[in-house]
C-alpha cells in the first residue's frame, strides 16, 4: 500500500494501491504508519510523498463508503501530515482528487506536475471536503477561490492551482525524482516549509462569500452539500482547530443526510449497468452506420454518429426530407463547433466525406449497423424491415428506435432475428445520455454486445431493456403521467401539479413533458386513459400540439412560457363529464401520488423482468427523464420511503381508483420478509 525508500537525509512515500491510488482504509493505515517511522528517524530531514501509476491519489474508496469508516480516518491521516515534525513535499501528479489533493493540501509544500488535475469533487456525490480541503484550500487561495473549488466541483490544471497559490511550484519530470528534489528542497530550505492551515487568510473579495451563496442558490437549489461547502469554507475565519472540527461536523451532516446516499447510489448506477450477462462477448465490429429517418431521432442520431467518428449514411424519402436531415445535422455540428467541442475543419470533414444522403435503402447494403427512426407506425416499420432482410450484408445488426412498439413483431418479418435489436435514444439524441437497449426474445447474445459497444463509442449510458409497451422508461411514464391526468380530473391545474414535481426537483412536470413530446404524440400513444381520450383530444382538435405549435398546457413565446388560460373551461367540460368529485391538493399529495405510481409500475417493470435490476430504472429515470439525482431514482426512492408506507399510500389511494392501484406483489413481499431493492442490486 505504501512504499519508503531512503535517500541520504531524505526520503519518500510512495502510495502504492492500484489502480488510482484510493484512499482505503489499508493505504491510510500504512501512511500513518510511514509518517510516524520517518519521523522517528533522526536522520531524515524531509520527505516527499508521491503516488505510483497514474496519480497520487483519486480520493476516498467510495465502495468503503457503506459502513462507518475505520480509523484512522481521513482527517487523521492528513493532521499526521500537516503535524509531522519532519517536513512533507507532497508530488502532485495525475488526478490528484477529493482526499487525495486534501493530502496535498496538508503537505507544508506542493510541486505539481504541468499535466496534474486537482479538485474536490466530493458534492457531487453529496459530500463536502472532510479532511481540511476547504479550509486549507481558503487559507492558501482564499475564501471566494475556495468556495468555487468545493462548490464546483470541477478540477483545475497545475497553472490555475500556482495563480491562486494552491501549490508552490511546477515540475516536469518522473513523480518519484520529483519527490527525492521537492524534500531535498524543504530539507535545505530552497522551498519553504508552511502549515497550511496557519497561513493568514487573504482579504475578502467584496461581498464575501454572499456571491458564492447566491450562485449556488440559483443553480442547485435543491442541493445541501454545495451550501454546506460554503458554510465550511467560511469557518477558514476561526482559529484552526475550530476550523477544522467545523468542516468536519458539516461533513458528518452530509454523510448522515439523505441527499449522499441518494447521489453515491446515481454514481454506482451510472457505472452498473454495463453489468449484463454479454459483457465479455465480443461485440461485431462496427465501421460504419446507416439512419433511415432524418427527422428529430434519425438526424440526432446521426449527429451523435458522426461525432464519434463513425461515417452515416441517412436515408429520407424525398429532395426536401433530405435537406431538411442535412440541414438539422449541420446546425447541430455547428452548434458544437460554437461550444468549441469541433473543430470547424473536422465539423467540415463530418459534413463532406463522413456523411452520405440518400434515398434509397439499397444504399444501406453495404453499413454494419442500420438504425430505423421512421414514424412510429407498425405498419411502415415492418415494411422497411423486410426490406432490409433483403438489403443488409450478412451479419449487419438491424436496430429500431421505436419509442415503444413491440420488437419482436419488427424482427419476425426477417430471417434474421438474432441480428434485431431496439436501440431506444431520447431526444435531444445528440445530447441525452440514454440509450435503451431493447433485446428481443431472439436477440443474439453477441447483437446485444454491440449494442453496448456502440452505446461505448457514442458515450452513452445504456440500459438494457426487455421488449414490452414502452420497455422501461416509458412503460413506467406512461403510468406516472396516468395518475397525474387523474389529478387534473378531481380538481388539480396542469401547473399546480407541474409546480409541485418541479418543486422537488424535477426538470419539467409531467404537463410540461406531454407539451414537449406533442399532444398528438400523447393522444396517439396513451389512448385511452381519461385525459387522452377526453382533454388531449380536444387540445388536438384546438392544434394545442404542444411546445412545437406554441400552445398546449401552456403558451410558448420563444423560452418563455405561460398557463395557456383557454384551456381552462375546456378541462372543466371534461371534469363535469367524468363527474368525479372535485378537491384541492396540497403539493406533498400531488408528489406522493405520481411518486407512489412511478414506483408501483417501475416495480412491475422488475418483476416483469424488464430491468435487469433496480439501478437499471434508476439509470433510465436519471439519465432520460430529468429524475432529480439527489432522490437517486424511483427504486432508491422506494427504498427510502419503505415498503410498509408505499402500500398503506396504494391503499388509500385505491379508495379512489382500485382499478389503477394495485400493489406489486414484491413490495407485500418486502414487508413480510425484509430486505431492500438495494440488495438486488449486488
Ligand atoms: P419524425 O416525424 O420527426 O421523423 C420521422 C422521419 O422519418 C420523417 O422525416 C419521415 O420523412 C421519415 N420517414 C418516414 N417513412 C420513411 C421511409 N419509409 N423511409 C425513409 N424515411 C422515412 O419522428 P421522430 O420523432 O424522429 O421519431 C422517429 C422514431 O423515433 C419513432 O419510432 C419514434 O417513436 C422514435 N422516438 C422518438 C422520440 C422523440 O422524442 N421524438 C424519442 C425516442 C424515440
């Protein structure tokens, strides 16, 4: 875990945990250890601390992060830095993140390598620096560089850290050499050895760090730890020790909130669902991809295609279909070149030689992977299907983007169902993380692996789903947007409900999501709930598409957005139709409901075997339907609400609709036996 090595009056530590150097509890034990020999040895005079592989140290073992970490914990670790009575250099190098640049910070110098990237990264896991990071990183770069640091999250590069006197000095060169000189320098006094946590606090920036809260207040109002990180960055003013017991009390209170445990869970989930059973097959190689459809998915898609490189041949029907795709592909590689992501030359060259229009499939004979973003109509879909039977190479993989219509019917009119598959991208699929990938009772293993690889090279996070109305993202919105158009039909507006899930965190409410798909698209895919049949219909007939026709549950004036009043008495005709009673809703009851189906249909969804596990939902809620992270997804929502009240909320609410709640029958199960969705996870 740890290394020393002696040379002349100084001498080295070096981490030594593979494969980034991870705090675990082993590597902090053995550098306590280190500290304490060295020091004891009288004829040492410095020492430098560096880390072998890639870095010095990428931070806490957050797998440790279950259960009550063991001693010596990480603030123990960098007080016997900060408190060694032999000077300290510490080798900055590699990512050098979260504890492992709190090390840094504790060191009494710090040479950075010009490649190294520093930062504290602990809010987005809903932590804050607990081992001094923010008050050391105020006391040497002061309060308002602090507070960007912590809030932020985001690394710095070694020039940034030497501007804001994070570090003392830029070296190029071996970190092990690096750190035979950097305590040869403390040793001789070439580089002056500091507490940092002593230094004098530089004078405020004016206002203080009220800019600092009012940012964070704006951009992550539903967050703790980011507020917590600037409470603790402005306990840098006491005296040390205060200090330092400060930030780590703010510490434990994030690591006891709810909000940790809820983003720990999104980061394992992210990383999870490349956990399937083709995991080791070899995928088929992929060189290039054909998109029939170049509409909103099929020109995203093949936006998304081209930026990793992979060469796109679209095929549209007619001239001005054509351009359009073209026209759409374009300004979305512009709009990468203007967020400088492209390079104009290479934006030119994805244009020119790496995109081909055309418009006839046979065009596609020669593509290894063929993606169908036509209408979402069963009949054109199982037409073009045949035709690809006949058109593909032998062994090119035949996807569908289809939103929700069943694969298996798509692949049974080929002879081929083993090479069919449903690769699900969201809109807009240049940019959403999500990708479902849909395997059909006769998907080949082997298809499915190059679904992965595929969702790899586009830097997707792909979930794998089973085939059903909506496979899981939308089997379980469909469900959730039912008992919000319920809630409309017994007194609620579309805005008091959209406010109420916005008001915990939810990018758009569930009104606001059906006037971005289209009330057509809704009409059409959700017949026959009570609104679609009745409201959705006549907005329809009144051209309130939605978003796109500027009207639907609100108005649409470029960005901004309003109550579209008119729809009022239009809502009130249905209610009085349906005849239900009507009531006010408080904002917790208008959560709870959509909250409590969300729930019930993403556990059918497991039960179904839809989902390989519970973070697979999660995944899917978090990375396409705007779910907010630090509720960590609908299955870790249930399992902090708990079996034993989401079954007493179905009950409830089954006096009002028992057809639409029902309890899944693994929750009862739950209740009688114990045990959590997390431990289906593992
Ligand atoms: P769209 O209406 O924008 O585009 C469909 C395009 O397909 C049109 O440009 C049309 O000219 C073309 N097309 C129709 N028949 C064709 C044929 N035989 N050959 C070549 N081109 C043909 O529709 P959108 O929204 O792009 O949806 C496409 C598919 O993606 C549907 O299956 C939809 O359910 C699915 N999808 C849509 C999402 C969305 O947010 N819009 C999200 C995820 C999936």
């Amino acid at each position: 875990m740890v290394d020393i090595e002696l040379h002349g009056d100084v001498a080295t530590i070096a981490l030594n945990n593979p494969p980034v150097n991870a705090m675990s509890h082993a590597l902090r034990q053995g550098l306590v250890a280190a500290l304490s020999e060295l020091d004891a040895n009288p004829d040492i005079n410095a020492i430098g601390l560096y880390g072998i592989g890639p870095g010095l140290s990428a931070g806490a073992d957050i797998s440790e992060m279950d259960a009550p970490q063991k001693s010596p914990l990480p603030p123990d670790v960098t007080h016997a830095i900060e408190t060694c009575g032999t000077p300290v250099a510490a080798i900055l190098h590699g990512n050098v993140l979260g504890g492992g640049f709190e090390m840094g910070l504790a060191a009494h110098a710090r040479v950075a390598h010009p490649k190294a990237k520093l930062g504290l990264p602990e809010v987005n896991i809903g932590l804050i620096p607990g081992a001094g990071g923010c008050i050391r990183s105020a006391r040497l770069a002061g309060l308002d560089a602090a507070a960007t640091l912590v809030t932020s999250g985001r690394p710095i590069d070694a020039a940034r850290a030497l501007e804001l006197g994070l570090i003392d000095r830029i070296d190029e060169g071996d970190p092990a050499a690096m750190a035979v000189q950097a305590a040869r320098d403390l040793a001789d006094g070439t580089m002056p050895a500091r507490i940092s946590s002593d230094q004098p606090l530089a004078p405020d920036a004016a206002g203080g760090l009220d800019a600092a809260r009012a940012s964070i207040a704006a951009r992550s109002p539903f967050l703790d730890a980011p507020k917590r990180a600037i409470d603790a960055v402005a306990a840098a003013t006491l005296p040390r020790n205060e200090a330092l017991a400060r930030e780590q009390a703010l510490f434990f209170e994030c690591l006891k909130g709810p909000q940790s445990a809820a983003l720990i869970h999104a980061f394992f989930a992210e990383r999870s669902v490349w956990k399937i059973p083709e995991a080791k097959l070899a995928p088929r190689d992929i060189a290039s991809i054909g998109v029939i459809g170049g509409g909103t998915m099929g020109s995203g898609i093949a936006t998304a295609a081209l930026l990793s490189g992979l060469p796109v041949t679209l095929v549209e029907q007619g001239a001005d279909a054509l351009d359009r795709a073209k026209a759409t592909i374009t300004r979305n590689l512009d709009g990468a070149v203007t967020r400088g992501k492209l390079s104009q030359e290479r934006r030119d060259h994805l244009l020119g030689a790496d995109l081909s229009i055309s418009e006839t499939l046979a065009d596609l004979a020669t593509v290894d992977l063929i993606i169908e973003a036509v209408f979402e109509d069963m009949g054109v879909k199982k037409q073009i299907f045949t035709q690809l039977d006949q058109i593909a190479k032998d062994g090119a993989i035949l996807a569908s983007n289809t939103s929700a219509l069943n694969l298996d019917d798509i692949a049974a009119m080929t002879g081929r169902p083993q090479d069919v598959i449903g690769l699900h991208f969201f809109s807009p699929a240049h940019v959403m993380k999500l990708l479902e990938v849909v395997v059909g009772a006769r998907t080949a293993p082997e298809t499915t692996a190059t679904g992965f690889a595929l969702a790899k090279r586009l830097r997707k996070i792909p979930v794998r789903a089973g085939v059903c109305d909506g496979f899981i993202g939308n089997r379980i919105l469909y469900h959730y947007l039912n008992a919000a158009d319920d809630l409309l039909l017994r007194g609620a507006s579309p805005a008091q409900v959209d406010a109420a899930m916005e008001g915990i965190g939810f990018a758009l409410g569930p009104f606001a999501v059906n006037d971005l798909a289209g009330i057509d698209i809704s009409v059409a895919t959700r017949a026959g709930t009570a609104t679609a049949a009745g409201l959705e219909q006549r907005m329809a007939e009144r051209g309130w598409l939605g978003r796109k026709s500027g009207a639907g549950y609100y108005l649409y004036e470029g960005r901004k957005k309003q109550v579209n009043a008119d729809l009022a008495p239009v809502l009130d005709a249905v209610r009085a139709e349906i005849g239900l009673p009507q009531r006010s809703f408080e904002p917790s009851e208008l959560t709870d409901r959509i909250l409590t189906a969300m729930i019930c249909e993403a556990v059918r969804v497991l039960e179904d075997g839809i989902a390989l596990k519970p973070s697979d939902i999660d995944a899917v809620f978090l990375f396409g339907y705007g779910f907010p992270r630090h509720l960590g997804g609908p299955m870790h929502l249930a399992d902090v609400i708990g079996a034993t009240e989401i079954l007493q909320r179905i009950a409830a609410y089954a006096e009002d609709d028992p057809g639409f709640w029902h309890e899944p029958k693994s929750l009862r199960s739950m209740l009688e036996h114990g045990g959590r969705f997390a431990d289906l996870n593992r």
